[in-house]
C-alpha cells in the first residue's frame, strides 16, 4: 500500500523501479512528471505520467491517488499503484486532499469535489465570481486560499473552503 507521493527530477536509470503511466493522444505534450512513491514496508518506486507538473495527493480515506499534470488528470488505486482511470486535458490548476479525505480541485474559475472518483465531481459555489484562485493551506477542515474577484482584478481575496459546510467564504479582501 502506497503511503508517501512526492514529485521529483527525473530520477537517474535504474535508481528506482519505474511504472509510465502513458496515453496515446495526439495533444500529448513533450514532458514528463515523475513521482516518488513509498510503500507501507519503506520500498520507493517511481512514476512516470504524462505531462508538465502540477499536483499529487493521497486519500487514505478512499484509498485513491490522484496526479495532476499539464496533460492528464490520473486517478491510481491506493493498494497497487494501478491506473483506474484518467481525465485528458484537464483544465485544473490545483489539486489537494480535505482532511475528511475528499479530494478539491480548482481550475483559474471554480472549484469542484471528487465524490467516489475523478468521473464523479461536484461543484462547490462561491459568493463571488473567482479568478486565478491558487490553494494555500489547510487549518483544520479549513482550506485557505487566494483569488481576484472576476473582472475586478484589483480586488485580490483571501478566502476560505470548509470541507466540513462545502462552504466558501471570504476571509479579508
């Protein structure tokens, strides 16, 4: 079972065994994110996806991972590492994990909550029309984040996702 993802350079040949995790797509993208992964008995391996870096977080509550990059949106089950499912051209620019276990995810606009899995999201409504929102970090099931007000780009925001109220709210502005 897969305890710890970290993103990583591209590690040297044979320093870790490795997995590529690949879609044939003619909008493939030329880079590559690679993630360090740790097992529950200490072993580390490393995946190789598709696409330019964003985000990688793990679920222990819905034993899922999932992987962010440029290119894909991977879904990967917690016990074997196994792809289970995929998203092409994700619009997401922010990925983590609530500490109930629900993954949010953020394009420049919206934010949205993986329910069972990535095929199955919802959408979490805010007070304002958001823009350039970027994840911060968490403070109990708070979610502090910032973003500017859409088309008031001078209104820049600190605002707040609780996981617990699928609430958002604006915490100084």
């Amino acid at each position: 079972m897969i305890i710890e993802a970290e993103i990583i350079s591209q590690p040297y040949s044979g320093e870790y065994t490795e997995r590529i995790y690949d879609n044939e797509s003619a909008w493939n993208s030329q880079s590559w994110t690679f993630i360090k992964f740790t097992n529950d008995d200490y072993t580390e391996w490393c995946g190789q996806f598709r696409g330019f870096p964003r985000q990688v977080a793990i679920s222990t509550f819905k034993s899922i991972i999932l992987v962010l990059t440029s290119d894909y949106l991977y879904q990967l089950d917690r016990e074997t590492g196994n792809l289970t499912d995929f998203e092409d051209q994700p619009q997401y620019q922010n990925l983590t994990v609530a500490p109930n276990g629900d993954f949010i995810l953020a394009d420049y606009y919206n934010f949205e909550k993986v329910i069972t899995s990535i095929k199955h999201k919802t959408s979490i409504e805010s007070p304002i029309q958001m823009d350039i929102i970027e994840f911060k970090n968490w403070e109990n099931s708070k979610l502090e984040f910032t973003c500017d007000e859409f088309l008031n780009w001078d209104r820049h925001l600190v605002m707040t996702y609780d996981s617990q109220t699928n609430k958002i709210e604006i915490k100084n502005g």
